[in-house]
C-alpha cells in the first residue's frame, strides 16, 4: 500500500464524522422548525386570544359571478367580494370572499396555524381543484351567500387579542397533533444524538 493510498484510508473518517455532524445538524434544525411551527406557534397563538362576545355589524359578500375581466389589481380593497384560488397545474380560478365586521375589525374564521396573520377573508377557499368547471363556481357562490347570511346580525361567542385588533370566531388547540408531532422530534432528536455519538466514537476508533 502506498502512502497515498494510506493517506485516504486514514481521511475517509474524519470525512464521515464530518458527514454525520452535517447531517445531523440538518436534521435538528428542521426539527426545531417543526416544533415552532407546529408546537410553539400554535400554544403562544392560542393564549394570545381570550373568549369575548362579538357583535357583527357587517358582512360583505358576493352575490353575482365575477366578471370576465375580472382582477384583484383592478378592483378596490374594500370591494374584493373574489380572490384567486388553486385549481390545480397552471389554473387560477376564483373564489368568493366573506368578510364579516363588528365594526372596522373584520373577524376571521379561525387563527393561522404559524401566527395570527391578516388575511383579506373571513372565509374563502385558497384550494379549489375543479375551479374551472363554471357548475362549482355556481354552487360555490350559492354556498357561500348562505354562509354569509348566517352571519347577518351575529351575536355570539368569538376570541380577540387584548388589543381588540384581531378577531376569530375559533381558538382550538390540537392537543392530539401538538403530542404526536413533540413525540416525533423528540425521537428524532435523540436519533441525532445517537448518531453523532456512533460517529463520534468510530472517529475515536482511528
């Protein structure tokens, strides 16, 4: 064997422990950003909101299909009743935007799985895979002028933050996911570990 030969040989796992470290510090990256996402986010957002009582003074909805010429750019904020949803590869189709009010403060469905974010709609559909089949947007703005009625006069239990400036008519927090994902970081990080010391104790081997 020549030195050279000698020389990769004796390289190869200072190589691999460096491999593991990177890999492993990959990993636990990506898992601490699940965790936030799925774990710390969710828990911080849910006691940022407390049960209040709200009144709904407006609600602003589509009543006809969108126009042909129909855009966001053009048409103002306060009167975007259609927004853009994905129908699938290359396909943009529409969908309508509930916007319920108890006075200026527009009340969403729900909070934000990241954080409590401003979105342009109470309810609407980001998704709508048969978007462009002219039958589902009919039955979608049926659906969605029955929802927005129900909310006409509204008088009932609703979750704001201390500022009054976000509004959600539901603050569930998913014990069951938020258990299932912690355990699963929780074994990948200890997986990290294992590895890290395996490597760590093979490095030592030379």
């Amino acid at each position: 064997m020549t030195d050279t030969d000698t020389d990769t040989y004796t390289k190869k796992p200072t190589r691999d422990f460096g491999a593991c470290l990177i890999c492993s510090f990959i990993t636990t990256m990506v898992s601490v950003m699940f965790f936030l996402i799925f774990v710390l986010f969710p828990v911080i957002n849910y006691q940022l909101l407390q049960e209040t009582t709200c009144n709904v003074t407006r609600v602003d909805y589509p009543t006809t299909l969108p126009s042909i010429n129909y855009g966001i750019d053009s048409v103002p904020q306060n009167d975007q009743d259609w927004v853009e949803c994905d129908c699938g590869r290359r396909c943009i189709s529409w969908t309508p935007c509930i916007r319920i009010f108890q006075g200026d403060t527009m009340i969403r469905e729900t909070v934000s799985v990241v954080s409590i974010s401003h979105q342009s709609c109470s309810f609407n559909n980001y998704s709508c895979p048969n978007g462009e089949d002219i039958r589902l947007i009919n039955q979608t703005l049926n659906d969605a002028m029955e929802l927005a009625e129900s909310y006409i006069g509204y008088n009932g239990t609703c979750f704001e933050t201390e500022d009054m400036d976000f509004i959600a008519l539901t603050n569930n927090l998913d014990i069951t996911n938020i258990v299932l994902f912690s355990v699963f970081l929780f074994i990948m990080i200890i997986c990290c570990g294992f590895v890290c010391l395996t490597c760590s104790r093979n490095q030592n081997d030379y």
